[in-house]
C-alpha cells in the first residue's frame, strides 16, 4: 500500500531522468502507476518545455483529472498549449464544477467548449459560471441526490440499490418538495441504523444548515469547521436546491486561504507558477518592486533632509540602520498578529481598543528595554553620551510608533476592502522607515549638532 | 436557521455589553443560544480577566467542548484559573483525542486527572498521549466501528441496526481478523446500495489507505486530500488497529500548518493568545526582535567600515537604504517561492538548479530594468553621473545575491531541520543588507573619491 498512497520521491526523479535519456516508454509507464495529484505535482514541477512532453505521455483517461488538480496558472499555461478540441475530448469525465473552473482559465476558448456539450451538461455548467468562484454556488457540485419527502425508508433504501453507486462523499440525501426546495436531509449513517419500517420523518434532519448560494467560500469554509460537516445542500433564495458542496472542496478553500496569506506578504499570488517562463516571472515580480521603491526613496527623501546634519556626524549614518530595521520588526509583529485577529473574526468594536492598548503597552515596554540595550552599545561603540542618548530615544519613539502602526494599518486597509496580508507590510515600513529617520536624525540634529 | 451556524456578530459586541453592565443572566441566556465553537472565539478574544466571567456563565455541559475549540495558549491560560476536579467534571464527556490534547497542556497536573478517570478511559488515553501530537498517532479517535471478516452482510447490517448511531464521520467499517489486524474496510454507502444477501467479501475494500501510528500530520493531510478521504484507519507497524483518523482533523491540521507559515515570518507562534497579558507577550516578542538587532549591527558595522567615504560623500548615506530595501524585497519574492515549493514537495534534484537559474536570470532581468530606472532617478536629485552608475551597479550586483540567497537559504536551513518560514527572513536579510552596503559603499569608496 505504501507505494500507491504516499508519494515517492525517487518515481519523481526516475521520470525527470527517463524524459532527459528520451525514454518515453519508461515515463509512460510511472507516470500510469501515478494518481492523478501526483502526475499533476510533476508538471507543476517542471519547466514549460517539459510540460509538454510529460502531459503527451499521460494516459487520455486521467489527462482531465490531472488538469483539475494543477494550480491556475500553471494550468492556463498549459492549456494554451493544447487545442480545444482536446480539451473537449479530456474533460468530458470531470464533475461540472472541475469543468467551469477550467473553462474560466480560458475565455477565449469558452464559447467554442460550450457549445461542444450535449444540452444537459451545458444547462448544468452555465449554472455553476453563473456564479463568482469565491462563492458557494461557483464552487459546488452537481450530483447531489434527492428524494421526495413522502415517501418510507423502504423505498428509500430500493432507491438507493437501484442507483448502485452513491456520489463520492455522499453522506446525506436531500430531500425537496414537489417545487424542488429543500426540505432536509437523511443521513445514510441514520438510514442504516434504523429498521426499515419507521418513516422517513423519523430520521428527517430539518436542522441541517443549507447554503445559501452567494455565501463566500471563507464562511461555507467556518461553517464546516464549527459543525464537522461531511457535505452540505447549497440552495437559493427560494431555498430551491441547486447542489451541493462537499468537505474535499472546503479543504482546497482552506488550503487556498492560507496559501494566499503567505504569498501576498511578498506581494505574490498564490496561483503563481513557480516553473514559468523567466519573462512572464520578471514581469509580476517588478511591479511589487517599483511599489517598494517609491517607499524606499521616500526614506531617502527624509534622510536628505539632515545631509548637513550626517555630515558633522558620520556615526549617524551608521547606525541609522539599526533604528529603522528595529521599528520595522517590532511593527511587523503586531501587523501580524492583528491581520490574524481579522481574518478568525475576532475583533469588535468592543476589544479593538483593548488590543490596541495592548500593544502600545507592548510597544513601550520593549522600546524601553531595547533603547537601553541599543544606547549602551552605540556608546561602546562611539563613546559619545549624546549619540547614546539620542539614539535610545529614537528607538523608544519608533518602537511605540510602530506598535501604534501595526494595530492601526490593517483595520483601515480592512474598512478599505484592501487585502491587509498584501499592501499592510509596505505601509509599516514606510511608516517605520520615516518615523525612525525623523526621529533618529531630528533629535541629533536638535541637541548634538 | 441563519442565526444558528452563520457567525452573528452582533451577538458577540451584546454579549460584552452585557458583562460590562454585570447584566450577567442576560449574558448566559446569549452564551446557551450559541455554538461551542463561537463561545471559544469569544473567549479567545476577550482579555484574561473577562474569561473567568464568561467561563462562569457556560453551561457545564459544553464547557469541556469549548476547551477543545481554544487555541494552545488561550486554554493553558484560562485552565491556570480552573481546580483539577473541575476540569475533571467538565471533560468527562470529551473524546479521548480531546483530552489527550487538553492534558498535554497541564504537564503538572497530568497525573492528578489521569489518576480520575476510569480504567477504560484511562487506558485509551494512554494510548493517545504515547505518541506526539504531530503523528497520526497523537491525533486520532479510538471510536472506530470494527466488524470481524467472516460475516455476512446481514449480520453487518443488524449489527448496525444494535449499535443504534454511528460515531461522527463514519463512512465506514473496519473490518479486523482474529488478532485485530486491520484487513480491510467496507464503506456504508456500498452497504447500502448492496443486496443484504450478498456476501461481505464483494464489497469489502482491501486497497484503502492504513496510516502507520508515526506519519507525520502533514503527511496525513497530503493523503486525505489526494485521495479525498473522510476517515482512515490508523495502525501499528503489525497493521494492528489503533484508532481513525477523520477529515475534520484533517481540516485542524491544514489550518495550523498556514496559520504557522504566517506567523512565523513574524517570528511568532502559531497558538499565541492574542490576548494574553502584556508581560507574556513582550517577553515572547523580545527574542525575535533581539535575533534581528544583531544582524542589524552587523548591517551598521558594514557601513561603519565605509565612513570615511560618507563623511566626502552624504549623498551615499541618503541613498544607501534604497540599495538594502530594493534587495530585501527581491530576495524575499524569491524566498517565499521557494519555501512554498519546498513545502508542495515540488523540489527534488533534478529541478531544484533549474529553478535556481531561473530565478537568477529573474533577479539579472529585474536588477538590470531598476538599476537603471534607480541610477537615472539619483542623477536627477544629486546630478552627479559617478553616484548614478555607483548605485546602478549595486542594485544589480545586490539584486543578483538576492536572488541566490533567497533560493539556497531556505534549502540549506530546510536539509538543517530549521523551519525556513521562521529563520528565512532574517537571514535574507542579513545578506542582502550586508552586499548592498557592501556593494554600494565599496564602489563609491574605489571610483568616486
């Protein structure tokens, strides 16, 4: 079993190696022993031009499969590689869901992929894209199964064999009326536990959440965690079923979210390919650069200020370092831990204050304790009393600043509807660079000059 | 049923009201309407004094299920105020997973509640507590519905029928020989769809995935989500049957994995209490930011090597921190990347220099383009071309390490078993101020004094 479940590093390697010795037979094979997540962490992994010659080599079965599970950037480029009467051809296994996320990767190609569907699954597919992705509805299934409500476990159950095979992670029926809204569900768990004779009603549960189909995905996502939910029924605003939604994809959203955090904090996408092509890469990455740089010659701007001050005084343009990259940690560390405060639902307008106290507390306690220990070593070091003095001061100042900074920037970003993870870091140190340059050679300026 | 699952926030700043008004049976009539997991994220974002009150005001019967929804810290600090024999009454209807996890915070006073329990209890609890809370192990229920090989489906479902209910996530059967190793499983949605006169071997599962009690959580997850799982049998290296593992544990680990991802570049704990007292806090906070002023002495010792130059030039102190910030920024879009990739499992031998070229010719692309934007914006302010092309060539040069460190760190501190996400940032840091002060300052030093 080992072999099948976790992935195996050295299959990995061995198709890197057969693709470099041209032996394509040799790949062929590993890569029909893979699970299709594990065919599609290889091409991720891989530069552009291999990617081609990997995906030719997959078996057609599992080709959709493996488009499903690639990240989407790394799908949209591959897929701009592949013509679409492939794509028709490889998708026509995947769930509906899996399709409209691919098809929205393409819309160029969408209409053509559209109109190649039989009536049915077009009908079933225009429903899903005419929901947002980041909502229930655009990320839900289609294969929910249903039952009316007046009806009795019996047949319930000859139902049930007569299907004979439920949908994966099916663990609950929905049933509707004769309008198709949702009534409430059954859970297979109740159905087999129970004695066929009794009601349907008996086992009927009513209080099962159902979703509404505009809800974010981050809420459906809270709403699994607080009530352990294997699936759920997504309904409209007449409580008309409309699908379902399932705890693999709440995993991918979760996933997705956390992703999303990490890489914003670099000004980056969590879609991003890390095997692109180097041009597409530079691109992405330069526009975070130039936002930077604005902020980075705006401290310069502030140091200019004091050029004559500097240059009376050269140990200050040493350890002005020292006071911005301290300010700029300390701020951090409150950004992120406010951000997060966000982001679980924790703040309200009745402990914001109180955190906010906090960290000003915070802020002076360490600002004290690191004004003294950075003052005791500039003395050391320069053996000037002045420059220890002021230097400590403008660690205090920046350090209360920063915590002042850190708690207050994401709430605002927030209120803004901009992303805190993304934009709130550049804020900080823009913050911290200029308070701690003003502060460091404004003092010195004022009382050694 | 919106205001049952869907957070109300109102309910939240209500409750806070009420205790500030000591209206304290108003407050417990809010509290018993709310879920287990809401009650947790109030008391989470109270301040230490108001979680006594609030605690007091729980209905016992889900006191101990609100312990289990308290991050780490919170729960260590609010169970400091709590008598053992509380705790012993209010956990009693916990899962033993739960527990388990609630013990390990009370290290002290382990053996008192241990010593409590009954011996059935107890001696799952020791089962559980013998691995770490990072293996499967250490995460998983002892509620597993067994069966034995030789039966019929028939009896199956009879059986079931006597159990009456299912533990939670059930979605299948463990099926276990004489000696209690784990043979196979047969899923409920195949028993119900199946003929009770067939026999159990034609639906029984022999190719589901058991995880050795030592994989790590992280592994678990990666399995789950690959294969979609909704619970998985754990077992010992005699594939003795230990216990499962369900997807709403899955879902735990996923989300600690990104919150600690998150945190850590701040150098911070994933399970810190936001809000926990102020001398805790600052304490914690106080190693990182003493970690980071080393390296930012480092950073001024560099400059101090170059002071002379600075005391002909002041230009070059109001620009130098334009050269360390351009090479934080680059070299941290690349660190990111990287760490992401190393925790995707997509690096292996053979793609790693790849990468490694690709984000070099990145990093020569981006320091080329800002280079020359950087060297014509300072000829503007200062007019003076030897500064312009000095602060050009080092942008270059630092962007190019940039990009090499922040691709080689975070492999060599991964091969070194420390967390990238944790020392990454300061590491990077560290160089890219270093070979931008370096860089700039030491051409000025040879071409324009």
């Amino acid at each position: 079993m080992e072999s099948n479940t976790f992935t195996n590093e050295l299959t990995f390697h061995d198709i890197f190696g057969d693709l470099q010795n041209e032996d394509f037979s040799a790949a062929r094979n590993k890569l029909d022993a893979l699970h299709p997540t594990d065919i599609a962490l290889i091409i991720g992994s891989s530069p552009t031009k291999q990617r081609e010659k990997i995906w030719g080599l997959i078996d057609p079965e599992v080709q959709g499969e493996v488009l499903s599970y690639l990240n989407e950037e790394t799908r949209k480029n591959l897929l701009d590689t592949i013509e679409t009467h492939e794509i028709v051809a490889v998708t026509e296994s995947l769930p509906t869901d899996d399709l409209a996320d691919l098809i929205q990767d393409l819309p160029q190609r969408a209409e053509e992929i559209i109109l190649s569907l039989d009536t049915d699954r077009r009908k079933r597919l225009e429903s899903v894209l005419s929901y947002p992705e980041d909502v229930a509805g655009g990320v839900m299934d289609l294969d929910a199964v249903t039952i009316r409500e007046d009806v009795s476990i019996d047949v319930v159950l000859r139902y049930m064999r007569k299907l004979g095979n439920l949908p994966h992670t099916t663990d609950q029926i929905f049933v509707l009326d004769r309008d198709g809204n949702y009534q409430g569900s059954i859970f297979i768990n109740d159905l087999i536990v129970t004695d066929p004779d009794q009601s349907v009603s008996s086992i009927l549960k009513i209080d099962t959440p159902s979703i509404p189909a505009d809800t974010a995905v981050a809420e459906v996502a809270t709403l699994f965690e607080k009530l352990d939910l294997v699936s759920a029924p997504v309904v409209d605003y007449n409580q008309k079923l409309l699908g379902r939604i399932t705890v693999d994809d709440v995993i991918d959203i979760i996933r997705e979210e956390g992703a999303h955090s990490f890489m914003s904090m670099a000004g980056l996408d969590e879609e991003t390919d890390t095997f692109a092509p180097v041009i597409k890469s530079t691109q992405r990455r330069s526009v975070w650069l130039g936002i930077n740089l604005i902020t980075a010659f705006l401290a310069a701007w502030v140091i200019g200020l004091f050029d004559a001050t500097i240059e009376q005084m050269v140990a200050l343009a040493v350890l002005m370092p020292v006071v911005a990259s301290m300010g700029g940690i300390a701020g951090s560390q409150t950004l992120t831990i406010v951000i997060r405060s966000i982001a679980l639902g924790q703040l309200g307008k009745n402990n914001t204050r109180w955190l906010f106290n906090k960290e000003l507390l915070i802020g002076l306690l360490n600002g004290g304790i690191w004004a003294v220990i950075i003052a005791l070593i500039s003395y050391l070091w320069f053996e000037q009393v002045g420059l220890a003095v002021v230097i400590g001061f403008a660690i205090l100042i920046n350090l209360i600043f920063a915590a002042m900074s850190g708690a207050v920037i994401p709430l605002v970003l927030h209120k803004m509807n901009i992303d805190p993870a993304l934009a709130g870091g550049v804020v900080l140190t823009t913050v911290t660079d200029v308070i701690g340059f003003m502060a460091f050679l404004g003092l010195a300026t004022l009382y050694l000059i």
